[in-house]
C-alpha cells in the first residue's frame, strides 16, 4: 500500500522528528501511521530535499527509535543499518537523499535478498544457502534474547518439521533402526547434546537488524546436525566468521550447506542412513555426514572452505575430502581436532568443490588466509 498526497505522521514513529528536529529542507510524503506498533506493509517516502543549510539526518537507535521501527531502504531498496560509533549504535541518512520506510510483513515488494537457499524437493533437504555479513555494520546489530519459534512454509515438506526433531522422536526412531534400546541410548543422550538439532544455515547472528535476524527461522534454513556440533565447532566457525568481516569491515558473501548421508552402525554394525523423515516412515530430511562453509570476500576476491564433520560419535578422524589449509587460515582458531564437537578442516573453493558439486563456482579466487 502506498497512496501519495496524503500527509505521513513521521513524528509517530520517530517522536524525536518534531518539526524542530528535522534539519532544513527535509519534506516527508506518504500515508498517516496509525500506530506506534510498525505491523503492516505501509510505505512512506523520505526526501531530503536541496538545502542552503541541508544536514544529515541522524538517530541513535537505542534511544531514538520506537519498539518495533520500520525497515528503512535507500534508493536501491537495500537496508540501511546502522554502524557502531563509539558505544553508539547510530542510523544515519544523508541530506538530499531519498529513502523508503517500510513495516515487515510479507507483502513489501523490492527489497534486496536476505537469504537465498537451494532446495531438493526430492530428498526434502536443504543443499545450500547464501547470505551476506556486513562487516561496517554487525558489530552494531540488533540485539534481542528471545527467539521466535521454526516455521514451515507450505509446500517444501510432507512430515512434521515440528515432531521429527523432538528427541523422543529421535530416540524411538534410532530404537527402530539400530535395534537395541541401550545402544540407542547412547546415540540420542539430551545432557551430552547428543540429538539433532535444528541447524541453521544462515544464522540469526550474521544479520543486522531484528527482521533479518527472524527470518532464519525457517526450517528450509535448517538441516539436521547434532547439538555437540551445531553448539561446538560450527557456532565457533560462526563466529570466527563474523569477526573476520568486523575486522576488514567489508561484506562477505557466506555460503553453507550440508553433504552425503549420516550413517550409523547397528547393534550388529551394520550401517543404517539417517534420516529424520523415518519417523513419519519416510526417506526424507536426512542428516548430512558434512556441513560446509564457502566464505567468499569479493572486494579482494578472496575466498576460503570449511567443512565440519556432523558425528559426534567418531572414535578417530574421517577420510578429509579435500587437501587441508587450515594452518594457512589464521581466523580459524578453535579446536579443529576435536570429534565430539564436530572435527574441522579447511580447503580451497575448487578442491571442495570437486567432492561437492553444490558449492559455487567462484572462479579465479585467492585463499582468505586473513
């Protein structure tokens, strides 16, 4: 919905933005918000217009913004997020400038590209998604403890999303497979996070602003991995991420999926596949043997893989599918030898990508070593 001429109540939802706050030459067109609570699709134009004495607009978010402020685009329908200056998590927009604010739902046409992800609609299963960390603007990201529940949108998958990743689900199913009540035990134990967990692909943390950062939880984002590993190795890689575009304060393009089947051995060591969708008696959501990482920085076309082995019951290290680089990735710092919480090893883009033919083609890259 957007009607011209009509005067917006700028002022709803910045109360700073009195006529006495908004710097010469400033004219706001839209529609009247109704209420503080920003929760349908309204859009409203900002123009900073030509002025003798025309200055930049600037909000400090943690004390300037209402509860629930809209998404504010610029000129090219890209979020503007704020930057951390000093302790300040500021927004700012400059004069003359043009930008477009708009309340999230699911009717805001234009925006740029949160997540894109690559679905096999055979296997029910995820191959890969694609985000992207600012690295001038994360460290001043919205910052929110409470997370909203997984959604399952219509039409990816034909099993409970919601039952199959319960652990009494797990367990039954792993009762069923392995044959041996004790020894399923074993395999499905909550208090050493031994369980499949719902593994995000793009994190909520790789986002800036709270809308972003919800729209992770979707279970197409999401591939089984077990806890010891989602809360181990892959959250420290995460993070080692997200430092790395702090530090170079530049964007980088992520890239994370998973590979092969997880296969366990049964009371009579035979290997069984994994998948979740059996407890619903269906070959579908399997629980990848890998997840892997592309990071990929385009302004030094520099690019790096990192590959997580998704067992935390290996008694020694598995077969590598690519050469190992890790000693020459210095942001990569955790225990990358450690089996319990998910063993780590690091490879260019095309020796990973010869194993895995999901992972992109980037072309003549150099190794992000730093």
């Amino acid at each position: 919905m957007n009607k011209k001429n009509k005067s917006a109540d700028f002022t709803a939802l910045f109360p700073q933005l009195s006529q006495s706050y908004l710097p010469q030459g400033v004219r706001v067109s839209g529609v009247r918000m109704g209420s503080h609570r920003c929760v349908s699709v309204i859009v409203i134009n900002v123009v900073i217009l030509a002025a003798v004495t025309a200055q930049d607009c600037v909000w400090n978010k943690d004390e300037n913004y209402p509860p629930n402020p809209p998404i504010i685009l610029d000129d090219s329908h890209e979020i503007v997020r704020p930057v951390l200056e000093g302790e300040d998590r500021i927004v700012r927009l400059a004069a003359k400038s043009k930008v477009t604010l708009a309340c999230p739902g699911t009717k805001i046409s234009n925006l740029d590209v949160a997540i894109r992800v690559c679905f096999d609609p055979k296997a029910e299963t995820t191959l890969y998604s694609e985000n992207v960390i600012h690295g001038a603007n994360i460290a001043a990201k919205d910052k929110d403890n409470s997370r909203p529940g997984f959604k399952s949108s219509t039409g990816f998958f034909t099993v409970s999303m919601s039952n199959v990743y319960t652990e009494k689900s797990q367990l039954n199913l792993m009762i069923d497979l392995l044959g041996d009540e004790d020894l399923a035990h074993k395999i499905i134990d909550v208090h050493k996070q031994f369980y499949l967990a719902r593994g995000h692909m793009a994190p909520d943390a790789d986002f800036v602003t709270e809308a972003e950062q919800d729209a992770t939880y979707y279970y197409i984002n999401a591939v089984p991995q077990w806890q010891a590993f989602n809360n181990g190795n892959w959250k420290f890689l995460e993070f080692a991420t997200r430092d790395l575009a702090v530090k170079h304060g530049s964007d980088l393009t992520v890239y994370s999926g998973g590979w092969d089947l997880l296969e366990l051995d049964d009371i009579n060591n035979n290997s069984v596949k994994i998948y979740l969708g059996l407890t619903e008696g269906k070959e579908v959501v399997p629980a990848p043997a890998i997840t892997w990482k592309v990071v990929y920085e385009k302004s030094s076309k520099r690019a790096a893989a990192i590959v997580g082995v998704n067992n935390p019951h290996l008694e020694e290290p598995p077969t590598k599918l690519c050469p190992d680089l890790c000693d020459s990735l210095v942001w990569v710092n955790f225990d990358l030898n450690d089996l319990v919480h998910g063993f780590t090893y690091c490879c260019t883009v095309d020796d990973l990508r010869q194993a895995v033919p999901h992972v992109p083609d980037l072309g003549d890259v150099d190794l992000l070593t730093d």
